[in-house]
C-alpha cells in the first residue's frame, strides 16, 4: 500500500480519468509481484503453510455486500492460497470488491474474457472449499470446549466422537517450534497424534488456554509454559470438527495476545 501511494503521489498533478482504475492496477500489479514472490518461499516453507490467525474482529467487517469479504476463515485463505496470483486477482477484485470485468482486464493485462474465465475458475475452487452450512457461534463454542476438555484427560473415545472420519490436522511450525511436517489425515491418527502431546504434556507445566474467535471461527489461544504462543482453530462441518489448524510459527502469532 505504501508503494502504491508513492506512484500515486507521482503522478497526483496529472490528469487521471478515473481514480478508482487507476489505483486498482496498481495495487493488483504489487500484489501480483508479491505473491509471485512469496509463492517462490513457499517452496521452502518447513511443513504445512497456514494462514496468520486473526483474532480482530473488525478485520471480518469489510465495506462491501459481498459475502467472500467476511470471511477470513482458514479454509477460505488456504482456498484462495491453492489459486493461481491470476486467478485470484481475477475472483477478488469481480467477487469482493464488485469491479467489472472491463475495468480488471487492464489491471491483469488480459481480455475480458480471459477474465470471466480465471473468476470462474477461482469461484468454483472456492465454493467447493466453503462449509454449505456454517456453524453458529454457540455450537462452536461448545464444540471447542468439548474438545478441550476431551484433550486434557487425554479421553480418546471422546476425542473420536468429536471428529468426522476423515478430518485433518495441519500444524504449522515454519521450521522454528516443533509441529508435525504433514498434516494428519483421519480421525484415529489425530486421536493417536493428540494423545500422544498429552501424555508429554504430563510431565512439564500446565499451558494457559484461552478461549478465542480465530479467523472468525471457534478455537483457543494457548501459552506455553516457556512463554511461547500457538493458535488451534477449529473448522465445525455438520455439528463435528471437520479440520484443525495449529499455529505455532511465532512469526505468524505477533498479533496475537493471549
């Protein structure tokens, strides 16, 4: 944003038909950049890539009727991650923030058409990828703290209730605290891998867990006892936990405050 104001403020003098278009590509081209860029790290992230948890919830209050726009839940940005900088260009600026395709051809370099594709496209990844009935904030509250309580008595039986068969758990450490480098298909195996952290847990202090709306979903804050942060944040399909995301990289947890 500071970029695009500076070649903004180049050019403040001249005579620029339309604003709103003007600013749009530029901004689209940055973030372009960017995330070519940042696609070429991710090539040599350690372990499961997450999205930074939001804990704000003025963030979930953007100025737009669009659906897509509040809501920063896990899914959604991993979503929006699988997408090609094209494809997502295209969905964000047609879906969320209501330009027409006319106005993003320029801003992508593309024909119209090209465009409605790559929308399209993006659209139909990101449906697929959106829980058809989201969980109200009472039921996922009492599903976290079911959850809770199931983890620290290290009660496996309720822990697998809790789960769909075919839930994941990704965690996301970056290479700098210990989580596990794939994520963990199936609920026995989440059961089996959770078991196990409560056992070790037995031994060392008791963590500090705060209850949280994380990316406007149900999850908790968690403080180590060595002073170190971790989100879990829980995606609820159909009354049980579909997916759990784990962050522990504490790159991504500076705004987070337990």
């Amino acid at each position: 944003m500071q970029e695009a104001y500076l070649r903004w403020h180049a050019v403040a003098g001249e005579a620029i038909e339309s604003p709103r278009a003007f600013l749009s590509t530029i901004v689209t081209r940055l973030c372009l950049d960017h995330l070519k860029s940042a696609r070429v790290q991710r090539e040599s992230y350690v372990g499961p890539w997450l999205p930074e948890p939001v804990a704000d919830d003025a963030a979930l209050a953007a100025e737009t009727v669009s659906d897509y726009a509040h809501d920063l839940s896990v899914a959604f940005m991993m979503a929006l991650e699988r997408l090609s900088p094209l494809e997502r260009a295209a969905f964000l600026l047609h879906d969320v923030f209501d330009m027409d395709f006319a106005a993003i051809a320029p801003a992508l370099g593309r024909s119209e058409a090209a465009c409605r594709q790559l929308a399209a496209r993006a659209r139909t990844h990101v449906r697929a990828a959106r829980p058809r009935f989201p969980v109200s904030d009472d039921e996922g509250a009492l599903l976290a703290d079911a959850f809770r309580d199931a983890a620290a008595s290290g009660d496996t039986a309720a822990l697998a209730r809790l789960l769909v068969e075919n839930a994941v758990l990704y965690s996301d450490g970056g290479g700098k605290r210990p989580a596990a480098l794939n994520p963990i298909r199936g609920a026995e195996k989440i059961v089996r891998f959770l078991a196990g952290l409560s056992r070790k847990n037995e031994r060392i202090a008791p963590w500090r867990v705060h209850p949280a709306r994380l990316n406007g979903q149900p999850g908790f804050i968690l403080a180590e006892p060595d002073g170190a942060k971790q989100t879990i944040t829980f995606d609820v399909q159909n009354g049980r936990i579909a997916a759990i995301y784990v962050v522990r990289n504490p790159d991504k947890l500076r705004r987070i405050t337990a």
